[in-house]
C-alpha cells in the first residue's frame, strides 16, 4: 500500500512555488465514490475498510505569488460535531489546537492572516469547511481575515437554494460569514484571478463547479478539485455518484484530460491520501498517470 502524503509536499511550476497542504483524512463510501464502477474494480486500487469507506485526504493548495499567498479549498474546518467526525472518518486536527491546514500554512513559515487571496472550487464541506472556524467560545469567525474569497455565483446560488439531495453537503456556515463581511467575490465564468491562476468551469460534480489553472513559465499544473478526486478516477466513466450531473461530468473529463495530456499538464488530485499529483496519459484504452 501506497504510504500516506506528508503534511506539506512542494511544486515548483515555474517560477511559482505551490504547497500541498494535506489538511486531513477523510473516509467516505467507496460504492459512492465510484458510482457504477464494482466494486472488485475499484478496491484493487483504493481498499475499503470494514465500513466500506475508502481512505481519502483534503489536499489544499498555498500558491506563493507576487500578489500573495493564494490557498485554494480549505478543507473540512473544525466546526463538525463527533458524530459528523465519526460518520465521515474525518481527522484534520493539528497541533495545539490548531487544523491540520494551519499547521501546513504555519510549516511554510506563514500565518493564516498571510493569505491574501482563497479560491474554492465548490463549498461542499470538505472544500470550504475551513473558510470559517470556531473559536473556544463558540463563535465562527473568518479563518482568513485578510484575503478575498472566490468562487463561481452559481454555485453560491446552488449551496443556498439545496434539495433533499444536495443539502448534506452544503453548511451555510462555511461561507455566509464571508458573504456577510463582503469578502466574498462571485466569478461567471472563466477568469484569471491573478496573473497566471485562471479557474476554468468544470461542471459535473455540481453544475458550477470549478478548478484551478496555474500557469508560469511556459509550464502548467491543474488543481482537478473534484472532477477527478483521486488517481483512481482518470478512467472517463470512473465518476462519482455524489456528482449531481455525471454525463457532464463525463465530457469535461474528455475534454480537459485530453488536453492536460496534449499540453502535459500537471494534474493535482485533492482527494488522493497518497498521490498528490502527476501527468497523465491515454494507453489506448483509459487515461492514466505516466510511469515516474
């Protein structure tokens, strides 16, 4: 078995340094996570535990950029309840008191109050839980007082307009309190945020959902949020059946894996526990990771 990421790992794309943050395990349903793929398939590749959850981690990534440190996704916060921790295999506690993400900000030799810019891909908890914490007396508060926040308006409209389904993953205090402070910015479409990170739509997952493109230098990596949570997940068809629109999820894999191969992307996986990133390439039958 692969062993588990260390706590910060580095990438140098460019002239950019990018830190990936492993702001904590999570475990969740293998069968969930890989939809209508069987399960003899997918356990040769991510093993289940007795409770048929597979061991998952929240990566987050802390860009140094000549405009400020830029984090992107914060993983699950420190808000949940231990029933909720139980459920969801949760474990992201760092060091006195602190996450697991701000023990991997305070590693690099920054401060929460450093970053200038978080983008999310979507705000499902355990990609926007650390927007906000809750302090010894029970008050939330913004987990970075100084930055801007990002994320697609659709999806803002889609978190605070849930369904039966949807509504478990969706926890207003992971973002009203950032809208409410008026930090939040809220992008349509494609955009570069600074000068060589462009979210770029990648819709399936939820039909706003967005990820990351940092580009410096002539070289590229891609922040895959939750198109393709682990390395498990670069077959086309090898699609969660959390994501609410699993066709269209389908075709933006084709069309960005195909091009991270033609222009030899470097693709980052948030979810991998132990495969932080890599290149991909098609074998004739599936997308995969190039041999190292």
């Amino acid at each position: 078995m692969t062993p588990p990421a260390p706590l910060v790992e580095r990438l140098t794309v460019g002239s950019l340094t990018v830190h990936a943050i492993q702001a904590g395990g999570i475990k969740l349903d293998g069968g969930a996570m890989f939809g209508v793929v069987p399960k003899p398939l997918w356990e040769r590749r991510i093993p289940a535990d007795e409770r048929n959850r597979i061991q998952m981690g929240m990566r987050c990534l802390l860009v140094e950029h000549p405009s400020g440190l830029l984090l992107i996704d914060t993983g699950a916060g420190n808000k949940e309840d231990e029933k909720f921790i139980d459920v969801y295999g949760i474990e992201n506690a760092g060091a006195d008191g602190r996450t697991a993400l701000e023990d991997g900000i305070l590693a690099i030799g920054a401060r929460p109050e450093d970053v200038a810019i978080v983008i999310n891909t979507h705000l499902h908890f355990d990609h926007c839980g650390g927007n906000t914490y809750r302090d010894e007396a029970g008050a939330i508060k913004t987990s970075f007082p100084n930055a801007r926040y990002f994320v697609k308006r659709g999806e803002y409209e889609y978190a605070t307009h849930p369904n039966e389904r949807t509504g478990a993953s969706y926890f207003p205090r992971n973002f009203m309190p950032i809208v409410a402070t008026g930090k939040f910015e809220f992008v349509s479409r494609e955009r570069e945020i600074v000068k060589g990170i462009r979210v770029i739509p990648t819709p399936g997952h939820t039909p706003f959902h967005q990820s990351v493109l940092i580009e410096s230098a002539g070289e590229r990596a891609f922040f895959l949020g939750d198109l393709a949570p682990t390395h498990a997940h670069l077959p086309l068809p090898w699609i969660m059946g959390y994501d609410v629109e699993p066709l269209v999820t389908l075709e933006t894999k084709r069309r960005l894996l195909r091009r991270a191969e033609d222009e030899d992307w470097i693709v980052v996986f948030e979810h991998d526990a132990s495969v932080a990133w890599g290149r991909v390439e098609h074998d004739g039958k599936a997308y995969r990771l190039k041999p190292t």
